[in-house]
C-alpha cells in the first residue's frame, strides 16, 4: 500500500502525466511495469539477452539486480540505478534510443516509491539503505567550516534519558575539531558540554545499548557512536548534533563495537570489536565494503588518517595494522606490548600510538618504520587524544594525564585526585583538558596552568 504522505504527493503528479490509476489503485510490476519494458527495454534486458548482466523479464530477476548489485530500492527512487538511468540523470541512459515519456517515468518513480509490489496482493519491500549523502567536497577537508561552527541549538533534551543511583563510568569521550563542544558516553546516553561555558548542551539518546567509542566528523557536524549491548549486538550510528537527529546506522555485529571512526570526507566509516574483524562500510550504500581478518585479539583502536587515505587499526593483544581504505589492502604492521588504546594522525603518513603498555610511539607509515618510542605513563597508557594546534593528551594508570607536543615531549601533567582515569581529551581551543576517571568523575583543567577548573560529574 502506497504511504499517506506518498499517495498525497506521487500521486498527483501520475494524474497530472495522465496515468489511468485511482487514489487507492496501487502500482504493480504485473499491472504498470511490465508493459513498460515489453515496450522499451526486454529486447536486450531478458533472460536469453541478458546485456550489462541484466535481466528485467520476471519480477524476480529485476529484483536480483544485475553483476554490480541490485538497480531498484523500495520507497527510494532517487538513489535507485534504475531510476537514475531512465531519467538520463546517469549513464548508460536507458532507453539507449531515446527516453521514455514521462507518463512511463512517473510510473516507474511511484511504482518505486511504493516498495516494489509484485502484484495487487502484495506486500511493500522497502529499502533500509542509507538516504543521505554524507560525502563532503574533498577540498573542504581540513578546512574551518563556513558561518558559524557546528552546535547543538535547543535540537536536544537537557534532561537526562537514564539516571543512576551513582555516576557512570564515562570511558569514550570526543571533542568537537571546531566548536566549544564535547560528548561524554554514559549508559544508553552521550552527554554533550559546552566547553565555554562548561554547561550542559544537550544528550543524546543511545537506546542500542552502551558507547564505548565517540568521534566527531572532520567538520564538526556529526558524530559517531559506536557500541551496543556485549555479546548481542553492535553498530556505528550516526548523529547530526546540528539537527538532533540520527541519520545513519551502520554494522549489525554479534558483540559491542569498541572502536570507530569515520573518514574525514565522510565516505566511510570503520569499526572493529571482539569478532577480531575490522569492518569498513560505505556511508553511501550502508554495506560493508571490507570486511578484515587480521587482527588476534579484540580490535580496540581505529582512526583513519587525515586525508582518508590510510586507516590505522589496532587489538587487545599489542598488534597494530595500517591499512589502504579503498582497496583494503594492508601496508604495514607494527606492535606493543599490551593493548593498544588508541591513535592520533600527526599527517598523512605519520601516526601516533598509545598502549596498555605505558608507552606511546610514534610511525611513518610510507616507509613502515618506528620514528621514537617513550614512556608516557607507567602502569598503562588509557587514552590518547591529538588537538587540532597539535599537542597531544595522554592518560594513564599512574592517575594522570599528560600534554605532549608533537614530539613526545611532556609540557604539562594533571592528576587525577581519586581513581585511575579512562580517558583525557583536548578541548577545540587547547585551552581546557578534560578527563573521566573509573568513579565516573569528570575533571576539567586549566592546560596553561594545570589548575582544577571543575568538575562535571
């Protein structure tokens, strides 16, 4: 049965192109698709002459796509190949001798728009692809974003989602690359702060389960969530914070997601958890576009480098991989000693690790070799975050986090009071740090002087 809101809209235009349908017909291949291709297309689109690997004859064969995938999505016409190709909006055009009238096409739209009925009898098949474009220009990255920075206007709750006797453990924290703004993980939640004015912007709902990772986009407009429930399930979904609104749910995992990122021109996104698999998806297509056996242990670290060109991976188990994001191909390993906790891309081809193993090293990635190797934090390095002047954030078992310049060269420490802490990050101007401790305590410091400025949590 056609939506409400489509019979409203569709179907107004079919009557205007003077398509013979009533308000409560519903388009059908039987009935209004087939006698569009016996016209125009079988000649070279049938199960004996099957040109591009196609063939549109049965319902079940169009349905089966062709050699490169399917070429129609219920209730999606406009990312459907097949609209695309009758429309003359992409090649080959379809008819090659000519388009087809615009009656034929406004059947073919709602027929699509409608989920594909096979006949009166049945039932809608509708996409559950991606419908939005989240790619961005390639020569905006790395760029400030036009007009104001990006930030959660009254488009979500202040009011908390779940409250708990005693503060939970917040272990995934992110900070915006260009707006005031920070997000906390907590149970089924994310806290976003104003780092300004170190008060609450909004929380954004995280029903799947718990996050256990968070990054924001490379223009500060999305961000990324990565968890679920452990040993059930687990995903990659994708906020708005300017919209308050979710528009991208990738991975459908058998355990939590622990580690993910996507890539700074918004193409893909990569994640990785206790399978041992690291999985990139297309934001385009929502599918998995790689799917990665190489790691040991848990995968707990990912971060794609700035340009998008390399995406670095690392597990519980102290190994670390570089890998090709489009081909998936592997360029290089390295190791630690324990868990890898996370990395930060200094440039292209230089990337930073911290571990479990008190250490932090830094790689270039092109010529596969380790530039230095220091002690960051004796007892276990937990976290490492890189500001956008450079400086980096590291926390530690020793109940403290450090701030580095790009060299490795210790600038600042600030201590946790109580517990040992889980994560440390930068804020967008280097001006605050700000770190979570295993009591669920949040701790915000004065990075020019090291002094305590508040406490969040």
């Amino acid at each position: 049965m056609l939506t409400r809101k489509f019979k409203s809209v569709a179907m107004a235009g079919l009557l205007f192109f003077g398509l013979n349908v009533g308000a409560a017909d519903k388009v059908t291949f039987e009935d209004h698709i087939m006698p569009i291709f016996r016209n125009s297309c079988l000649k070279c689109h049938n199960a004996d002459k099957m040109k591009a690997d196609l063939d549109i004859s049965t319902y079940a064969a169009l349905i089966n796509g062709s050699g490169n995938g399917e070429i129609v999505a219920g209730g999606d016409p406009d990312s459907s190949l097949l609209y695309k190709v009758v429309t003359h909006e992409k090649e080959p055009t379809m008819p090659p001798n000519g388009k087809l009238g615009d009656k034929d096409i406004a059947t073919i739209k709602a027929w699509i728009a409608g989920g594909l009925l096979e006949n009166s009898g049945s039932k809608a098949v509708m996409s559950d692809k991606p419908k939005v474009n989240l790619a961005l220009d390639p020569d905006s990255l790395g760029k400030r974003p036009d007009g104001p920075p990006p930030m959660p206007v009254e488009v979500f709750s202040l009011d908390p989602y779940v409250r708990t006797a005693r503060t939970s453990i917040s272990t995934a924290m992110a900070v915006s690359p260009w707006s005031p703004l920070i997000a906390i993980g907590g149970q089924r939640q994310v806290l976003l702060y104003n780092t300004d004015s170190l008060t609450i912007a909004g929380i954004v709902p995280y029903e799947e389960g718990y996050p256990h990772s968070l990054k924001f986009s490379s223009n500060g407009k999305l961000l990324v969530i990565g968890g679920g429930r452990g040993a059930n399930i687990g995903h990659s979904t994708v906020w708005d914070i300017t919209k308050g609104e979710k528009i991208l749910q990738v991975g459908d995992d058998l355990d939590a997601v622990m580690a993910s990122d996507i890539s700074p021109d918004q193409r893909f996104i990569a994640h990785g958890g206790p399978d041992r698999f690291l999985r990139i998806f297309s934001t385009e297509t929502g599918e998995v576009v790689h799917k990665i056996k190489k790691h040991t242990d848990w995968v707990t670290a990912v971060r794609f480098s700035v340009d998008g060109k390399y995406v670095a991976s690392g597990d519980r188990n102290g190994g670390l991989h570089v890998w090709e994001t489009e081909p998936g191909g592997r360029v290089c390993s390295f190791s630690h000693g324990n868990r890898v906790v996370g990395f930060e891309w200094a440039s292209t081809n230089i990337v930073v690790s911290a571990s479990m193993d008190g250490t932090a090293k830094i790689f270039n990635v092109d010529e596969a070799r380790q530039l230095k190797s220091w002690s960051a934090h004796s007892g276990g390095t937990s976290s490492i975050t890189r500001s956008m002047n450079g400086m980096l954030v590291t926390s530690g078992r020793n109940k403290r986090a450090t701030l580095w310049d790009a060299n490795g060269v210790a600038k600042r420490s600030f201590t946790f009071p109580d517990d040992i802490p889980a994560q440390a990050v930068p804020s967008h101007d280097a001006k605050l740090v700000i770190g979570s401790d295993w009591e669920g305590m949040v701790y915000v410091w004065n990075a020019a002087d090291g002094k305590e400025v508040k406490r969040l949590s």
